[in-house]
DNA sequence: GTCATCCTCTGACTCTAGTCAGATAAAACG
DNA sequence: CGTTTTATCTGACTAGAGTCAGAGGATGAC
C-alpha cells in the first residue's frame, strides 16, 4: 500500500520536476534571477509593500543576501525600500510603478507556462489534469498539518478562537455574541483537568479544539473548529479523534459537547465518530443539539 | 476552463515544490552535489553500466560538465571509465560496489523523503493521493507528446518500425517475419504519394505510423505503433487522427488499413474510428481483418 | 545615559552548475 | 594514406545562490 503510494510519489515527481525545469528556466529568460524574481513576487503580493524582515522569514534567505537581492532590484528601478517609520531600525520595501509591472509580467509568464504544460491535451484532459492536482495539492496540504497542545491564553489559541466565533458569528441566523464566554472559559481548558490543541500547516494555526470539566468523570468538548480553506480533508475528524484521546488522558470516562443546528457538517461528523443525542446538559443559549460518547 | 486548469497547476505548483525542496535538500544531505547524485543514479540504471554519450543526451548535460562530474565520483572510487571496445572513442561508466552501494543508499533516501511526503495521511488518502498522482503524470507525459512527418528511412522511422515488428513477433502466435516487408515498403510511404509520422516524448520516438498509396484515390495507413509505456493514453487515437490528415492531404478520398486478431486494442480503437470491416484487398498473410473508412 | 539587543547592510568567501574553446585520440571517409 | 568527423577530456570562465563575520544605526531596559 504505501510502497504503491511512494512508487507513484517519486514517479511522478520525476515527471513534473523535468517538465517545470523548463518552466523555471523560461522564468529566468527576463534575464532576472530566480531568487530576485521570487523575491519581486513576493514584495507585490500585499499593495503596502512588505517588511525586509517578514520577507527574510517568508522566502528563508539570508540576511545579506536578500539585502543584496533587494539593492540588485532596487538599483533596476523595480522597488524602493523605506525605513519603518514605526521603527526605523526596520525597512519596508514597496514596488514602484516599473516594479508592479515587472510583476504583472512575471505572473503573465507563470500563467504561459502553466499553459504550455497543458498544451496538447484535449480539454476533457485538460479537466482530469486539473482535478487530479487539485486533489493531490489539498492531501498534500493535510499531510503536513501537526497537532498540538498549547495553553488556551496563548496569542495563537485566542486568534483562533477569535476566528471561530466571527464565523459562528456569520453562520447563525442570530449572530454570536462571545460577550463573557471569551474570556470566562479560558481557565477551564487549562491542565490538569483541560487541555486545547491547534493544528499547524507551517506555523499558521488552521484548525483547533479544547476540553475542558463537566464534572468528575465528564470532559466537554469546546470550540472545535477548522479553518474554511482545510475543510473536507478530514482534518475535523483528526481534531476530534486527537480531542478524545486528550479527554481519555485527563481521566475522564466520557465526553459532552453540544452544538448550533446551523452546523450540519459537525453534527453530521459527530455522529460518524459515535456520538449520540442526550438531554440538554447546560444552558447555552445557542445550542440546540448536546451529544455524549463514552470512551469505555 | 483552461484558466480552471492553469490555476489548480500553479497551485499545485507552489505547494509541491516548497515541500519538494525540503526533499531535495535532504539529497545533498550525503555530501554530494544533486548533479553527482543524479548521474550516480543514472549510470546504476542499467546493470551494464551506461555509455557516456548516452548519459549525456539523458541528462542534458555539457561534454565538458559531465567529464567533470565522472572523474569526482571516480576520484571517490564510486565509478570506473572504460573505452567502449567495440568504439574505443566512446567510454562506459560503470559502478563499483561501492558506487552501487551509494546508489542504493540514495534510492532509499528518495524513497523514505517520499514517505516522509505521505506521512499523517491515513491510507485512503494514500491511496487517493497515489492515484491522483499517477493520472496527473500520464497526462502530462501525453500533453508533451509532438507528431512530426520524417522520411520513412530515417534512422528513427526505421528504429520504431524495428520495434514494432519485434512487437509483432512477440504477439503472434507463429512469430513474425518481416523479410522484404521491412525495406519494400519504405518508398512507398515517402512523399508525394505517402508519409511518416512520429510521436515525440522530447527526443525519444513513442509512436509512429504510415500512409502509402493503395490506388489512385484510396490512401493504406500501415506501421502504426505505440510504445507499451504510453498506451492507453489517447495516443493511438492522436496518430491516427493525424495520419488520416495526412492522407486527406495527400489527395486520397478514402483509407484503408488491415490488421491481425491478435491486436484487439487496435480493432476496438479503429472501430470507434469509424472504420468499418470490408473484403480482404491485399495477400497480407498476417491480416485478418480489412477496414475502409470515408474521408468525404 | 549607558548598555545590550535588534535590524539591516557590506565585504569577503564558498559551492554548484554550467559554458566555451581548444587538445587529443580513435574511427570513418574517400 | 591523409583528411574529416566523432567522442571525450582539460583548462579557464561566469552566474547564481548562499554563508559568515562584522559594522553601524535605532531601540529598549535599567
């Protein structure tokens, strides 16, 4: 099974990296480098310019040499770096009018290319191809998602949770007042007795979840959300399963949690995973359907 | 459409390469360069080792380069360099044990940077990932695929008809003899009244095909082969497409074309063509089944 | 106000990858 | 047999990509 799977991984890489050599080489034709026509697409992608700091973390360079980089482009009339007025040990490169094109060019090169890669094949091909990387792409992408568990005051836990009561927010009929429940629940998802794990793609936080005391022998499941661009790749059920296991750790023999009806993907996945319906258990105003599973 | 396609290819793209690179990095972990691992590997593909002609044409590599890179590994005693007795021009890299041994470790360096790639995917999603894989890359080998007329007597005409004959050979059940067939038909299929066609992957000839006159309006494609590694792909269809092209502009209202029993893809294929069976019109003795189609 | 730290830049390197112009020896051609 | 062609090798280069050690200004902590 596996070995089928790397057999087709390597074969396949082989394949794409032949044919996108090419296809990087033509990006070189407008006689900029590799590196510096990464780093022109990179500084273009928000309108504000970007930070040389952010741009070293974000392309992985070397300070001295993205400095060399950015005086190469500069020197070519592409882009203009400033000093931060908000710290001026910091500076902040922005494109200028030349640049911006320069960019527009780059990009329209990319997207001939993409093309170039697909010529020849009849349109129903063409689908096939697309839906085949598309898929490929998004298994990828969940591959290489980890779990982990941080404390619930951590700046990423409250971002996320943040983001997961704008779209409760959005998605109720109602709207969503996180009022106190913000704050008021931090403390109880905090060891011993709770716990709140996020799911990391790179250092970006896509999906989370916590536990938190029922009672003695109760843990309830809280704020389990997964970011929009990572859904239906399992990635809740990994949440989950990974929450359960938590819940089991801390000492608890079964799990609660309860949820809004405008929610039928959760409801539908809970009850996959083996949760049945019980009495309402608390009295929060947005719920509507409140689940128990035993982990026995 | 296309742009649907172009865009799931970017992205794709983007998320392979950033993980890829990792990958390719993890290569250069053995203290040799990627050029040197590539051409280890290359030389260890065949068991005889390869000649340094051909590792120069596969690898797209400059003469100067490459003799480089041979006397590093030979320097490392991975490699020793022969003359080729039969050209004492030409030279033959073949791998020592050791050269083998490093070989080998490379390939299981690929092969767990493949499993590093799958890991956290539960194994339907292998599975998924494995095939979406396996399909983007025939179709991309397929969409790179080029059909050139060449004189039938060129050096690459004939080595496919070479192959396609010893396909024959190995099909039938008595074997095949190509005797006078093999030269006899050559002028035939040249220009005016004829053509010859190849299918290019790069450089390599992956399918061929023929059209000789049979009578003043009536065109006989013949020799029309696809290599075992790309079937099942369009190509025969792609060949024959062409190859009809060719006899329409070639002046001929219809086209004939006769085939063996043993050969059942190329019936199915050239009756969802439009052929149809008709009498036998030649002393082929290896044909069984007559076809005719209408280019009107 | 001083000192440590942060951010960026410059200069001096290295390594890989690759090109180009001959030199040399063997084979093929006439 | 001499000439041309082919196959490989060596030497001299170049460009890209990146590392490393400071220099120097700006900021933050005390």
């Amino acid at each position: 099974m596996t070995d089928d799977t790397t057999t087709a991984v390597r074969a396949f890489n082989q394949s794409w990296s032949s044919r996108v050599g090419v296809l990087e080489e033509s990006f070189l034709g407008t006689g900029r480098s590799l590196g510096a026509s990464r780093l022109l697409f990179e500084i273009g992608r928000e309108p504000g310019g970007a930070g040389v700091r952010e741009l070293r973390g974000g392309l992985g360079l070397d300070s001295g040499y993205l400095s060399r980089l950015l005086r190469g482009l500069e020197r070519e009339g592409l882009l203009e770096v400033h000093p931060d007025p908000a710290d001026r040990r910091r500076r902040v490169a922005t494109l200028t009018d030349r640049g911006a094109r320069a960019r527009a060019e780059l990009d329209q090169r990319s997207e001939e290319l993409a093309q170039h890669l697909v010529e020849g094949l009849s349109p129903g091909q063409r689908r096939r191809l697309g839906e085949a990387l598309a898929t490929a792409e998004r298994l990828l992408r969940v591959g290489s998602v980890r779990l982990e568990s941080i404390p619930p005051d951590a700046p990423e836990a409250v971002t996320a949770v943040r983001r997961y009561f704008a779209e409760l927010d959005a998605r109720f009929p109602g709207g969503f007042d996180p009022s106190d429940a913000a704050t008021a629940d931090v403390a109880g998802m905090a060891p011993p007795r709770g716990s709140f794990l996020v799911a990391r793609a790179g250092e970006t936080v896509v999906a989370c979840g916590g536990v938190q005391p029922h009672d003695a022998t109760t843990g309830e499941i809280k704020r389990m959300w997964v970011d929009p661009d990572w859904r239906g790749l399992g990635l809740g059920g990994r949440v989950l399963a990974e929450l359960e296991a938590e819940v089991a750790r801390l000492g608890y023999a079964t799990v609660y949690l309860d949820t809004n009806g405008t929610l039928s993907e959760a409801i539908a996945m809970y009850d996959r995973a083996g949760y049945r319906p019980i009495e309402r258990y608390n009295d929060n105003p947005y719920a509507q359907h409140w689940f128990a599973k035993s982990l026995a």
